[in-house]
C-alpha cells in the first residue's frame, strides 16, 4: 500500500519497511524491560520471566494463525469465543458423555478446527465479509459454550492433565516450549514457503492472486480452520493452567490477540506483516502488564498502557511508512 | 430514487419487502407466538421492562449505524457508555446541577469520540484498530478512577428516564423522537447523503467534491452525541450506577445494527431498521424466559440472527445484481 513503484523490488522494499517496525519495536521492549528493572527487583528474575512465558502460551499461539488472517487482508474475530467452546467441550465430553479425557481433547480440538473451517467456508464461499462472519461466530460460539455447559463448571481433572498447563520441561514451562516451536514454524512456513508467500499475494491483490491460479479459496478456508485449531489448542492449556472449565473462558482473548499482531506490525489492510513482529507485540504486551503490575499499577490499569501503546506504534509506523513514501 | 411512474407502488413496495418490513413482521409475529404461548409476555410490566431497559441500546445503535455506514466501525461504544453513565453520576452526586450532570457527559463523549475520529479521518489509523485502542484507554480508566465502586445517593429529580411526559415512559420518547429525527436527516440534509456517499464508494464520493475526512470526522461526532445520550439514559434508569462497563454492550449494539439491515460493506442501511432491531433483539432476550428455554440460549440466537440478517442481504444484493 505503501509503495507506490511496483517496480521498485517490492521484496526487499517490504522487508526494509518491516525490519524498520519490528525495530522500533525492539527498541520500546529493551528500554520497558529496563525501565521496569529498575523500578522493582522482582521483575527481572528467570523466576518471573519463566511465568511471564506461562501466561502468555494461550494469546501467543492465537496470534500465529491470526498473523496469518490479517495478512490475507481478513479478521478472526471468534477467536475468544471458540476457546470457551473449546474447553467446554472438553469438560463436557469428558463428564457428561463419559469420553475418555484423550478422547474428548482430541473432539474439542476436532470442534476448533470445524468452527474455524466454518468461518472460512462463508467467508470464501458465500462471501460473507470476515469481520461481520467472525463476529456473528463471536455470538454463536459464546452462546452455544453457555448453552451447552448452562454455566456449570467441570473440575477434577486426573493428575497427568496438569502437565501441559502446570508442569514444566527442563526448567521450562511445557507450553512455553510449544509455543516457541510453533512460532519457529510458523515463521519458516511464512518466510520461506509457497504457502507463506500465497499469503501476502492474496493480500495485496486478491484479485490478481486469483488471476496468477492460487487457490485463493481453499488457502484461506485452511488459515481459518488453523486458526480455529490452535483456539482449542489454547483452550486446553487454559483448562490445564487454571485445573478447571468455564464457559466464560477466554472472553476478549481476541483483542489481546489483534492487538498484539497490530502492535507487532501486521497491517490491518493487508499485504504485509511477519511471525517476528507478532512474537515481539505478544511479548510487549505481556511483559508491560506484569511489569506495570509488579511496580503497583493495578491490574486493569495496565490495559491503559496498551491502548496507548498500540495506537501510538501504528501512529509511528504511519509516519516512518509516510517518510519513506516521500523519500 | 422514486422513478415517477410506478414511484409509489415501488416504495411501498421496499416497505414491505425490506430490511424495516421484514423486522416489524419480526416483532409483531415475535409478540403473537409468545404471548399465545405463555400471556404473561404480553403483561404491562413485561413490556415495560422490554421497551425502557433497552432504548439506550436503540439509540446507540442509530449513532453506531451512522459509523457502519461510513464504512467504519467503534467497539469502543461499550467502554464509552459505561464511563459516561458514571461521569454523569458522579457529578450529579457532587452536587452539581442536575441538567449539567446530564449534559457533561454527552459534551465529554463527543470530545471523545473526536478524538477517535481525528485518528481515523486524518491520521488515517483504520477504525477497528483506533476503537480498540480505546477500548482499552477507556476500560482501564474507568477501572483506575473508580476502583468499581457502585454510584448511590443520586440526588432528586436526577432520574431522567424514570420520567413518564404524557404517561409515555422517557427512554421511549428518546427512542423514538431520537429515530425519526436520525432518519430524517440522514435521508434528506446533504451531510446525511454524505455518510452514504462515503461509505458506498470513497473515490466517487471525493470526485463529487465530498471530503471524506469531514464526514468521517462528522459521524464520530454525531456518533459521540448519541453514545452520551444512551449513557445518560443507562445512568439514569436504576437508582444505582454500577461504574463498570456493561458486558458485551458493543457486541449488542452492533448486532443491533448490522441486523437492522446496515451493511457492513458500508453504504446501505438505516437509522430505523436499526431501532426496530434492537426492539426485536431485547424481545428475544425477555421472551426466551415465558417460553421455556434457558436465557444461557440467548447469545446464541443472536450470533444465528445476524448471520441469517448478513446471508439474506447478501442473497438480495445479489438478486438485484442479477437482475440488471
């Protein structure tokens, strides 16, 4: 959008703009990290870093998937939603339908993928546009957890189901090394793959991808249904971090998630954006709140501070995007 | 619009045929069923906790289909209502004039919303990231300022919508005066075609000689103005003000919106059809209860409502392609 010479090598043009944003926000984490390690001792400590790490598994690997949406010029906005679906479902399955707890994970995780290939296929086929498809799922989603569970809890989950949420891998929590495997794949699959490079052509010019013969529909149905998949991933962690299911889990969870991927400098028409800058806008954000947190800010204040951070950086790229655009 | 001949039978017939006909059908068949099913439905006090317990939803959703149709949206509106509402009593527990108590935080609210659309028309930030932004601002704040506390001791005479003029309950006057007005002008003043204009197509509407940063700017305002008046109505109608933000009251007030037949896509839809859905989605939330069901079904039939409000408006805009 920026650029306005096509013939300009669009590639390394792109990625000097990204480098530029994912710099800047590099720059804002190094002076917040120092800034708040001077304010408390207790912030800058492997202890707290490590839960920091936790916390963050379930909105982190929402945002892989959601990088990959908002790229295509689309907006997942269900995401939230289909967590609580999710862990409803897997409470469900396993208490009221006597499932086996494996098997009633893998049909919770089995409804994610369906939920989010159920966005996908209207948005694709029926054209419905994703920001009013996703939020009518929002609704449909939440409404169908509250119905199913009528707001009863489940709880009482055997010992080994802990280990994703609780437990930890060579002094690491164990999510936390999922979610740094699937940031690591998710970077390559975008950087260096077809599929990745399918992804900014469909969101540059949807209509030309189309015209070049991708398979624009089935690409984006796909992202989707991934998208829908890593929600109930993310639910079962939840479930397993905080031992039981409600139906209200995950309310907002895609608003942290948005604006982590904004922050992180994936533009919101489209087009451009990478896996790099979303880990350093989830990182951002998590550190911020616990950091503010730590050095007395109360809680929900902290979401202040984000508001303000996330409008502020789209507001700076903008004006670097405008100086490079004058240049 | 109306062609000259066959004018009238042809509006008549968008009457009947669209997106308003096809809500107030809705409703009257809504009212019919239940009230067969279960007659307390119909019960005064029934359809008065239905009408005033919800008019603040209808006129924040004229001010959010005015947004939509501009081709922009506010999830902040939620977050704005909920800090107004606690503005407003706050004051008015201050001691402060009760008509000032009322007015401040409409003032406030359209500075904020000015804010908002600042950043959206000039500063070019795409408004679905702007208003979560503020979303988030907002929330927090009231949350800091407040520590959650509830607001009690309203002074007399504060309650503005527990007012009946003409035996008519307030909100309902708000609501409908507030409507028709909205219509009007957006029907026939030339800022009102604007908001159209711009949403149906930027580029043409620039050619025409219409500034798209003025319009955008415009509706956050008129936008603000109405979100200040709903929260004073929200404020206004229990003798508590709880100082938080109302759950999920975006999410309401869009749907209202985008089942009142706006288009998301921008350019379509009207102030009316908006109102007559927030009506036909608060009568759905009271009657789940005469009828049996558990109201943990309602958000639910509300996620199914819209997404047969989108798919039917994209099956018409699509005959109508076809037909020309």
């Amino acid at each position: 959008m920026a650029t306005a010479d096509p013939r300009a090598a669009m590639p390394g043009r792109l990625h000097g703009l990204m480098l530029r944003h994912e710099m800047v926000l590099a720059a804002i984490l190094v002076a917040a990290l120092f800034v708040l390690s001077l304010q408390t001792d207790r912030f800058l400590t492997t202890d707290n870093l490590l839960n920091q790490g936790r916390l963050m598994a379930e909105i982190g690997l929402i945002a892989l998937p959601m990088t990959y949406i908002i790229i295509t010029a689309g907006i997942d906005l269900s995401v939230g939603s289909i967590m609580g679906l999710c862990a409803i479902m897997l409470g469900y399955g396993w208490k009221n339908l006597g499932l086996p707890l494996e098997l009633s994970i893998a049909l919770s995780l089995l409804i994610g993928t369906i939920a989010g290939a159920v966005n996908g296929w209207f948005i694709t086929r029926v054209r419905v546009p994703p920001l009013i498809m996703t939020l009518a799922t929002l609704a449909l989603y939440r409404g169908l957890a509250e119905g199913i569970s009528q707001a009863r809890s489940v709880r009482g989950y055997p010992d080994w189901f802990f280990v994703l949420g609780q437990g930890e891998l060579l002094g690491v929590p164990t999510q936390l090394w999922l979610l740094l495997v699937a940031t690591v794949v998710a970077a390559v699959v975008l950087a260096r793959t077809s599929f990745g490079r399918m992804l900014y052509a469909i969101g540059s010019n949807e209509t030309a991808a189309r015209f070049s013969g991708l398979p624009v529909d089935r690409c984006k149905i796909a992202i989707y249904a991934l998208s829908g998949f890593t929600a109930g991933l993310a639910a079962w962690i939840f479930v397993s971090r905080v031992s039981t299911t409600r139906s209200d889990m995950g309310t907002g969870v895609e608003l942290d998630v948005i604006a982590a991927v904004v922050l992180g400098g994936t533009s919101i028409f489209g087009g451009t954006g990478t896996i790099l800058g979303t880990a350093l806008g989830v990182v951002l954000v998590q550190l911020l709140k616990n950091g503010l947190a730590l050095t007395g800010v109360k809680g929900d204040a902290t979401i202040v501070v984000i508001g303000s951070v996330l409008i502020l950086s789209i507001l700076v790229s903008n004006w670097l995007r405008a100086r490079r655009g004058v240049d | 619009m109306a062609i000259a001949i066959g004018g009238r039978t042809r509006r008549l017939r968008r009457i009947v045929v669209g997106q308003e006909g096809v809500l107030l059908a809705a409703i009257v068949l809504l009212f019919l069923v239940v009230g067969a099913l279960n007659p307390r439905f119909l019960a005064e006090t029934n359809l008065q906790s239905i009408f005033l317990g919800n008019a603040y939803i209808a006129v924040a959703a004229i001010g959010m289909s005015m947004v939509i149709i501009s081709g922009n949206i506010d999830v902040s509106v939620g977050s704005l209502i909920g800090c107004m509402a606690t503005l407003s009593g706050s004051l008015a527990v201050a001691g402060w004039p009760i008509p000032l108590s009322w007015l401040v935080p409409i003032v406030a609210s359209m500075a904020i919303t000015s804010v908002m659309g600042f950043l959206v028309a000039y500063l070019r930030i795409p408004s679905i990231v702007a208003s979560l932004g503020m979303m988030s601002i907002l929330k927090g704040s009231l949350i800091i300022v407040t520590g959650g506390a509830w607001i009690s001791n309203l002074p007399d005479g504060y309650a503005l919508a527990q007012m009946r003029p003409l035996s008519v309950p307030m909100p309902v006057w708000f609501m409908v005066v507030l409507t028709a007005a909205a219509a009007a002008w957006m029907r026939y003043s030339a800022a009102g075609r604007a908001i159209y204009a711009v949403g149906g197509n930027a580029e043409a509407a620039r050619l025409a000689g219409i500034s798209r940063e003025r319009v955008v700017m415009m509706v956050f305002m008129v936008h603000g103005l109405f979100a200040g008046i709903a929260a004073v109505l929200f404020a206004t109608q229990l003798s508590v003000i709880q100082s938080t933000v109302p759950p999920n009251l975006e999410l309401t007030i869009i749907t209202a919106s985008v089942v009142g037949g706006v288009s998301i896509l921008g350019g379509t839809g009207t102030v009316v059809g908006s109102t007559l859905a927030a009506v036909l989605l608060a009568a759905i939330g009271s009657s789940l209860i005469f009828v049996n069901i558990s109201p943990y079904w309602l958000r639910a039939v509300q996620g199914v409502l819209i997404l047969a409000t989108v798919l039917a408006d994209l099956a018409r805009r699509r005959r109508q392609a076809a037909h020309r």
